[in-house]
C-alpha cells in the first residue's frame, strides 16, 4: 500500500473519531463547560505546538542525513527535557503568584502537554523515516483511547478539569507504549554542534511555530476575554466541524509530503525535487479545497448531525469563514513555508506570522465586542490570507516553489462543480442520508477531475488497471 494513503489515514481516522468526540460531548456539556474544555485544550496546543514543535521539525529535517544518530537523538531529548522544564517552571510561577484561581486545571494541562509533545515527537521520526505503520498505530491508538475515556468522563461527572485528566492519559500511555528507545529519557546526550544546528535551524522556527500557534490560540483566549467561555464553545464547536476536516486532511499529507521532499532534496536531482513539490501542491489543494466546500454546502446537515442543538446555528453562520480558513492556512503550513524549510532559512518565517498575529489580534479586538463568535472568525481569515501572502513573497528569497496553474483551474472548476451540486442538495438530520450525499459530491468531484485530466490521471489509472487486475487474480 502506498505510504502516502497510509499516512493520510493515520491522521484521518483520529480527526474523525475526534469530531465523534466533539459530537458526543456537544451533546453532554452546555457551551460555558465546553468552552472551558476547548480553553484547556487551546493551552495544551500551545504548549505542545508552539514550545515543542520546533524539535520535531528539526528532526523530520535533518534525520535524514545525520551522521552521529546517538549525539543527535540524546541532544534533541536533552532539549525536550530543557523545554519541559521551563513549561513547568512557567506553569508552577503562575500558580504560586495567584494569576489563576484554577492550579489544578493548569497542572493537568500541564501534563497533557508532555505525553502530547513527546508522543508528537516520535511520529516525527516515523515519519522522516517513513515508517508509516508504527505511524498508524500510534494515531490511531490516541484516537481511540481520546473518543472512548474523554466523553466517557464528560458524561458520568460533567467537569471540564476532568474531562482534561480524561485527555491526558488518552495522550500520555500511547508516548509509553509505543516509545522509539532513541528518544528515551536514559539516552540524554549533549553535544554542542548538533545544538549550535538545531538552534540554527529550530530557533527560528520554534518563534515562528509559536506565533503561528498563538494565531490559531489566540481566538479563543480573546473570546474568553470579552465574551466568556460560552462563545469559546460556540467558537470552538463550529471550528470542529468546519475547519478541522480540512485541516485534517492537510496535516496527514502535508508532514509525509515534506519528508519526501527533504529526501528529493537530500539525494535527488533538482528535477526530483521540482516533481515532488508539484505533485504536493496538487495533492494538497485536491485535498483541502473540495472539502472546505463540501463542509459549506453541507453545512445545515452538518450541524445537526455532529453537534448538539445549542451549537448547530453557530456552525452554519461560521463554516464559511472557517473552512476558507483552513484552506488558506493549510497552504501556508504545509506548502509556502517550504520555501524557507527546504533551505534552513526559518528566520523570516518568524515575520510572516508577526504580520497574521498583528491583523488577527486588532481585528479580533474591534470585531470581537460587537460580533462574537463570528467577529473571531472573520479575524482569522483575514489573518490567514496575510500569512500566506507574506509567506509566499518572502519564500521566494529562498526557494521558489512550482505552482502548476493549468492543473489548479482544473482543480478549482472540479471543486466549485462539486459545491454547487452539493449545495442543492436536501437538508438532513439523518447520517446515513449524509454520507449518501458526501458520496455523490466525492462522485461529482471525481468524475470532474478525472474528465479535465488532472495531473495526467487518466494515464495513471489506466497504467494502474494492469496491476489492479495482477493483484485481484492473486487474491483469487
């Protein structure tokens, strides 16, 4: 099975079950715990993301080529642990200063945010090693254990700190389960190259994977602020179902992709390295974009499918701004930041997200007091479009990255094709009603990329109908 669908998959099937989870506990908790609930999370994701995030991607980087593997692995988990303790450290002062009248939340986000980063760390060496089964595994497991225990906890005590414990240990037993023995805490190493390349690379990143991580925080924070955490639910609910699936589906091509292309780079010829970037590009936008407007044309079943009535009315009015969203910072995340990527030269990443996280809070502060909810979204749309403008003028100093605009129109006339047959299709509270309908958009979608020749696929198929053909008779 090709690696690439496998990958896909693996971040798939978690995203899925955790729209069951959002389904079922929209329906057990009202907006003002959920919300709460979501702002636990949102500092998890920050934490683990915006502190941690940069050794993961040090490492999907250089684990390719590096030369010393134990100097290597010992120094990334010595600055794990570095990194933990400065979280810590800054969660204990915060706590002993009397900022929160909530330690115990706090502690358990705390904890979260290590079984997530360093779970979150070994994906990241399965996937620069393209493991794409133990990949599998460990996605799937957290997944699992996030949609049985948390609702489960949700429901019999209805308390968002413990439905936080619930999340935690749903994080924390797949990190020790499924631990790669080269990112153990008994092999910590220190050696003061391989830092001096590791901050040369991921310093940089890590501010600008942090000010990303504030961008994506920030909405809920601000909302909490000025409107209570009620609209955090209302907020985050929404997000779930409209931004989430298409971020989804740019997280488990996107990571793989860039793997790939760092072996393009690392061992390939320069006309590799442009093929693999295009097809990435392709696969992304062919990913992301039908579903974005899939997810608005299914909206009104949507929302009463997959969130509980307190929520459904928010996610219709949102889904537009959210999934546009998702569309735009996915090709942001996973392609136009490449660019500086590919070249180690992350520096002027970190302006990128200074210009979305500037447009993002002003908005968000005019926009928030008269518009809720909405006023959030509409900030970080118009946030993302920034980010990704700046990324692509800036990662043109570096590398300049193909874009295959005959296939894209192609792609794009596919997807609006799609959107308007979807759109008129009937309204339904009934599921099996609605998988029907994503079917046929998948169908008319299909049909349309495959009349218009994307990317030469009809040539692929008919290459693959001999082997398809080889592999049924061998099964027979």
């Amino acid at each position: 099975m090709n690696k690439r669908f496998v990958f896909l998959i693996a971040k798939l099937l978690p995203n899925l079950l955790g729209v069951i989870t959002t389904a079922l506990l929209t329906r057990v908790l009202p907006p003002s715990d959920y919300g709460l609930y979501t702002f636990g999370l949102s500092i998890i994701y920050f934490m683990t993301i915006g502190t941690f995030e940069w050794m993961g991607l040090s490492l999907l980087r250089m684990a390719a080529t590096v030369q010393e593997p134990e100097l290597f692995y010992g120094t990334i988990m010595s600055c794990f642990c570095t990194t933990f303790l400065a979280c810590s450290a800054a969660i204990g002062f915060i706590m002993l200063t009397g900022l929160t009248n909530n330690s115990l939340f706090l502690f358990v986000c705390l904890i979260a945010c290590f079984g997530s980063a360093w779970t979150e760390l070994q994906q990241r060496l399965q996937l620069a090693e393209l493991r794409a089964s133990a990949f599998f595994v460990v996605s799937f497991g957290r997944g699992l254990l996030t949609v049985t225990l948390v609702p489960a906890v949700a429901y019999w005590y209805h308390d968002a700190t413990l439905v936080l414990v619930a999340f935690a240990i749903a994080n924390i037993l797949p990190a020790f389960l499924a631990n790669d023995r080269r990112l153990g805490f008994v092999r910590l190493r220190f050696d003061s190259q391989t830092l001096s390349q590791l901050l040369r690379f991921g310093l940089p990143l890590s501010i600008s994977v942090g000010l990303a991580t504030l961008l994506s925080s920030m909405d809920k924070w601000m909302l909490g602020a000025l409107n209570g955490t009620e609209s955090i639910g209302l907020f985050s609910a929404a997000a779930m179902v409209a931004q989430m699936p298409v971020l989804s589906l740019a997280s488990g091509i996107g990571p793989s992709a860039y793997a790939m292309a760092v072996r393009a780079k690392s061992f390939g010829s320069a006309e590799d390295l442009d093929d693999q970037l295009r097809r990435t590009f392709i696969l992304l936008l062919g990913l992301v974009l039908p579903a974005a407007l899939g997810i608005v044309g299914l909206s009104k079943s949507l929302s009463h499918i997959l969130v509980g009535p307190l929520y459904s009315g928010h996610v219709v009015t949102l889904a537009p701004w959210l999934a546009a969203m998702g569309v735009i910072s996915s090709m942001r995340a996973f392609y136009a930041d490449i660019a500086f990527q590919l070249e180690q030269k992350t520096t002027s990443l970190i302006w990128t997200m200074v210009l979305a996280v500037i447009v993002n809070g002003s908005l968000g502060l005019v926009l928030i007091p008269h518009l809720g909810p909405k006023g959030a979204a509409i900030s970080s749309f118009c946030a993302a479009i920034t980010g990704l403008l700046a990324s692509a003028a800036l990662g043109r100093r570096h590398t300049i990255l193909p874009i295959p605009f005959p296939d894209t129109i192609k792609l794009a006339v596919s997807a609006l094709v799609m959107f308007f047959v979807v759109d008129r299709l009937p309204e339904t509270v009934q599921l099996l009603q609605l998988l029907f309908e994503i079917v046929i958009g998948v169908a008319v979608f299909g049909g349309s990329v495959l009349l218009l020749d994307v990317m030469g696929i009809r040539r692929t198929l008919i290459q693959l109908l001999p082997m398809m053909r080889n592999a049924s008779q061998h099964l027979l």
